[in-house]
C-alpha cells in the first residue's frame, strides 16, 4: 500500500472511529461507514430485521437488502457471537477487504452495544418465564414482583400460547429469532405487556427408535411461549388469533402451529397453564392444525396430568403400542401409523381406509397384519383398538412425530398412488 493509499485508507477509518468513539449512535456510525466505503449500506440483525440504512432511495435499500446488483454481505461476530450482517453494494470501485472488515468489525461492536440493555431484558423475560412455568418461582407474591419489575402486571391471570414452527426450506440467519419476533408482535397487539421468549418446555423430543434400539433424543428444542396477562376467553382467543394472523403475513415457507392454554385466573397456577399449551401445541402439530385451543383437545385433556407431572409412565404406555410401528416405518419408509389412525378414524372400516389413503383393501389388510406383529396387538379386537388408540394419543401428547415427507404435507393426497415396494 502506498504512502496516498495508506492515508485514504486511515481517514476512511478514522470517520468511523470518530462516530463510534462520539457514542453518535448506530445510524450516524452505519452513515460514516457508507461514505468510508463509498457505499450504499444496510445492517441487519440475526433475525434479519434492518437496524440501520444509509442509500441513496428506497430502491437502492431494497435491492441491496435483497442482494442485487453487485451487492455484498459480511457477518458481523462480537466474540464469535453472531451480531447480524453488513449489507453493501459499492458505488464506484470495489473496497479494500481489509476496509470492508474492519468497518464490520466497528459496526459489531456499535450494533452489540446499542442492544445491550435490550438484550438483558430478554434475558429477564427469559428467566422469568422458564422459572414460572417450570415452578422454580411458585409464590404469587414473588411470581407478581418479578413480573411488575418487566412491566407486566398478572393480578388478574394470564393464558399461555405456545408457538412450534419448522421452515420447510433451508433458512439463512437466525430464523428462531424472528419466529419469537412477529408472535410477540401479534400478542402485543392485543396486550402490549405480552411477555415472550424462546423456553425450553417438558422433555427433549424424540425421534423413533431404530428396530430393537433406545429411542434417539434430541435436544430440548426452544419454542416461542407468550404470557398474555388478563383473565377471560375472549382475550386469550383475540391473543391467539392475532399470533396466527402475524405469522401468516410474515413467515412464508414455514409450518406452524399455535397452541392456546386456558385462560388462569391465579398466577401461581400458570405452570398448568404452560403444560396446557404444549399439549395444544403438541396435538395440532400431529393433528396439522394451525392454531388449536387446550379446550378443543377433546381426550387428550385427560393426558395431561400424566405429561405435565410424571410424564415416564406416558411414554413406557407408547413405547410398549405404538413405538415399533414408528420405527419400522421410518426404516423401511411404510406408512403403518398412518393406516392405523385412518383405520381408527374410519371406525374400523376398512373400505372407508382404502378410499381414505388412495389404496386397495388387500394393502389396508396387510398393513393391519404387520400393526398387530409388530405390536402384539389385534385391531379386530377392541382392546388392541383402545391400547393402539391411546397410544397414538400419548405419543402425539408427548411430541413424537412420526416419520413423514412430501405426501404428509397439506393438498397431496390426491395425487398420492402407493407403491408396491413400500406395502412391504
């Protein structure tokens, strides 16, 4: 580098260091940063919302958040934490890499200070609602203290939501995040002192087990659970609807479900709130509805005690009906569980089967053979109907899923044609 170059080079960071230095704040300091580069220049946070912009016009800020003509991007970390992405699209020449890095580097650093009381608040929040819904704080007095000191008041009650939500595509950045971000923005459409965070709630999910194996746990995944303070149906439904409608609007290629606890008058007894949620959450999930109040559960509500308080004997009960069908159909990719719940469902009724899953009878027959090897149990019998039936409905309660693809997703079945090689 030579001696004008070094110069041009030093004054392009030293504009930035100034704002930074100058405690201007994060627009001014993204502002410094786009004359610095000659650059128009757009930050983002993890969950890809725009925290800063310096362009020319709205059109040139679209097309460098969406990447077009020329446009680059660069994560920005802060002690290997993700702190969101630079957004840039030059205006003449390229920048040194070695600019563009070092101006990241700044803008991370202005970008984690500016979020530095924000982000303890969401730890807050988080505590809070990890501690209360798994009873870490029981005591109303200390359950009312904690939640005013967050600018929510529970004297009244509150209702719980439980949001569940997988994208069906490979998703860049922090996509949890802005999951978390649009629910609370619908709960606080309704009741601006909703609180929201990513909680770990009962156990961590399963996957079937392989033939004569331990079911393979995961992780406790972190789903978006909402505190909506208030006691009444009404508003824990307008709260659970405006989630819905939030997530609709802007979260495109994901499947999600809402899960809806009833509305509790008593603060110490929203722990039983929480359980009622996932349950809800955990039964449209199986069930693929997209939003399911704990009311409208029908049996599964008589599983909840069995879930929220020793949820062991729950899953023996699943492991012991339904689990070996879970395994072989993930292993030879069969669809044994979702014959039986057709088959359940239709009352026993096998022609009824048949035209349900776009099959012939003899297959629905053979496929009821291997349910009653694989299990030991007899769907002519109305015991193995009753065990086959509940335990369907212990592993939904509990969040299994089974294996699917392609033909579970909404508006296949029509042009589902079995094949002879998976009626094995």
């Amino acid at each position: 580098m030579n001696g004008a170059s070094e110069t041009s080079f030093l004054e392009a960071i030293g504009g930035v260091s100034e704002a930074v230095e100058a405690g201007a704040g994060l627009p001014t300091v993204v502002r410094a940063a786009a004359h610095a580069l000659n650059a128009s220049v757009v930050v983002m946070d993890p969950a890809g919302g725009v925290l800063a912009v310096a362009c020319l016009s709205p059109e040139d800020e679209r097309a460098v958040v969406a990447g077009e003509s020329g446009s680059e991007r660069i994560e920005l970390r802060v002690a290997d934490q993700p702190g969101g992405e630079l957004r840039f699209r030059a205006r003449a020449a390229p920048p040194p890499a070695a600019l563009v890095r070092m101006i990241g580097t700044l803008i991370a650093l202005e970008a984690e200070r500016a979020r530095a009381p924000e982000r303890a608040t969401e730890a807050a929040v988080g505590d809070f609602l990890g501690d209360l819904l798994s009873r870490k704080v029981s005591e109303r007095h200390d359950i009312l203290a904690r939640a005013e000191e967050l600018n929510c008041d529970l004297r009244d009650g509150a209702c719980v939501i439980v949001v569940r939500a997988r994208p069906q595509h490979p998703e860049e950045g922090d996509w949890r995040a802005r999951v978390l971000t649009i629910a609370e923005r619908g709960a606080r459409s309704v009741e601006r002192t909703s609180l929201a965070a990513g909680i770990e709630l009962g156990l961590p999910r399963s996957r079937p087990r392989e033939t004569g194996g331990e079911p393979r746990r995961h992780r406790a995944e972190r789903d978006p659970v909402l505190l909506v303070p208030g006691h009444g149906a009404e508003l824990a439904r307008r709260a659970a609807a405006a989630v819905c409608k939030e997530l609709e609007a802007g979260l495109h290629g994901f499947a999600v479900v809402v899960g809806l606890s009833r509305p509790t008058p008593d603060p110490s007894d929203l722990h039983r709130a929480g359980a009622e949620a996932l349950l809800a959450a955990n039964v449209a999930d199986a069930q693929g509805v997209s939003c399911l109040p704990f009311d409208e559960t029908g049996t599964y509500r008589l599983l909840l005690p069995a879930m929220s308080e020793d949820s062991a004997e729950l899953r023996r009960f699943q492991e012991e009906t339904v689990a070996p069908l879970v395994a072989y159909d993930e292993q030879y990719e069969t669809e044994l569980v979702r014959t039986l719940e057709s088959f359940l469902e239709a009352d026993g009724n096998i022609a009824k089967t048949a035209e349900k899953l776009f099959a012939h009878r003899h297959t629905i027959r053979y496929r009821l053979d291997r349910v009653r090897e694989l299990s030991g149990l007899d769907v002519a019998s109305s015991e193995g109907r009753e065990r086959l039936g509940l335990g369907l409905k212990a592993m939904r309660v509990l969040g299994i899923s089974p294996p699917g693809g392609p033909a579970r997703e909404a508006g296949t079945e029509g042009g589902r044609v079995p094949s002879a090689d998976k009626d094995r």
